[in-house]
C-alpha cells in the first residue's frame, strides 16, 4: 500500500525539511552560499553549524586572523543581510571580534576590533600589524560605500633616526572607488596612507617630512625617493 499525504501534509513536511536544513547547515556550506571568498575570505578548516562553529586559519587576503568561533546573526537575516560574527576572546593580546557581513550589493566587515598581523604583506613599508577599533567596511558593486573606526599600524622594525614606537594611527574612510586608512605618527611628520579595492589590490604610500640630510640619507638607502622636502616610498600588490 503506497503513502498518500495530502497538500497540507507535504507542505508541513517540505517545511519540517526546510527547518532542519537551516537549522544544521553546516558553517562551511553557509560561507560557500554567501560569496565571502569575494571579500578574500578563506579557512584552514570550518566546522560546526551555521549558528555556532570554528574557523581554523581564518584569512582575510594574506591577512591571518587566526582560530575564531563564528555564527549567523539571524537578527541581520531579518534585515537582508548575512552577518557572521567572529569571536576570539581568551583574555588575551590577540582578542578579536566583528563581523563579515554580506548584504544586497554590499560585502565587508562591521566593528571589528583586535590585532591584525601583517608579516611581511606590504614589504618593504616596515608595517608589521594593524590594531582595529571597532573598525567597520563595506563595498558596494566595485566601490568603497562606506568606512569607519579607528585603526593604529606598529611598526615591524625601526629605521634610524625615526621614532614611530607609538605607531601611526587615523581613522577608515573611503576614497572614491578605494578603502582609505590615512595614518599619521605622533610628530605628523611621518604618514602612510594604503588604499585598498575590492579586487584585493592595494596602494600603500608611507611620506617622511625631514630636512635632516643624515636621515634623508637612510631613507634613500631603505628605498624612499625625494619628492620635494619629503621622502616617499610607494608600493603597489594584490592581497
């Protein structure tokens, strides 16, 4: 004898399906769905469900944000939006948390704060880290839409005759079609200003101001050219 269900049956059990589904989706399949890949989002392994898991080796480009819990943000589905929050808290110097956000037309991040290492991603610039602060980005199609927080950039070495201990730090904006982190040191006389589009290329300029002939020297010798009374070094890659 076959199984006969009737409309109403199947629709309540399309929707029991339906409901599992959502209910254990695995993290890895969900970041699949929503594009992340596009933002430079990878993973050394992603386990768990769409409401709690682990990403292992967790990348943003060459970025490494390192082992984080991550879930779905089912108050942001309500607003058309995929909002995975990320978590790293064990009280200690690498703490990180935000978001990767994906939206209608729009991809990023939202109030990220914790370190972001570096290595040796924009080389020669003697950039080591970033210190996010509740640091928010968004692309729209090929465009900056919007940026903000606050981000602070430690250096990896020390070039003589320059003090940049306490790092150059600005705040996120955007800048026509780029990402703009306009950063500047204590003294201003030393910035670096990297841009960032949403294919993952990069321009990263650090400008030195100094009359000091020694140090203008050294920064000659580190790859700087002279434009006017500044030295620049400029360098240009994809992430």
């Amino acid at each position: 004898m076959g199984l006969h269900l009737s409309r109403r049956a199947r629709i309540a059990l399309f929707l029991v399906l339906l409901l599992g589904l959502i209910l254990f989706l695995p993290m890895r399949v969900a970041l699949g769905l929503a594009g992340l890949e596009r933002l430079g989002v990878s993973a050394r392994e992603v386990r768990g469900t769409i409401w709690g898991g682990r990403i292992d080796g967790l990348m943003l480009g060459d970025m490494p944000l390192g082992t984080v819990r991550a879930g779905l943000s089912p108050i942001s589905l309500l607003m058309g939006r995929a909002r995975f929050d990320i978590l790293r808290r064990r009280g200690q110097a690498d703490d990180i948390s935000g978001a990767l956000t994906v939206g209608i037309g729009r991809i990023g991040i939202d109030d990220v704060t914790g370190p972001v290492p570096l290595g040796r991603t924009f080389a020669p610039l003697p950039v080591g880290s970033l210190s996010l602060e509740d640091v928010s980005g968004y692309y729209s199609g090929d465009r900056c839409g919007h940026a903000e927080g606050r981000v602070r950039a430690h250096m990896a070495g020390q070039i003589a005759g320059l003090n940049l201990s306490q790092g150059l730090s600005g705040i996120a904006t955007c800048d026509g079609d780029a990402l703009l982190l306009p950063l500047v040191s204590q003294s201003g006389l030393e910035k670096v200003d990297l841009r960032i589009w949403r294919s993952g290329r990069y321009v990263a300029e650090m400008r030195v101001e100094t009359a000091d002939p020694t140090l203008a020297q050294t920064l000659a010798q580190a790859g700087f050219a002279q434009v006017g009374n500044a030295r620049l070094l400029k360098i240009e890659g994809m992430l």
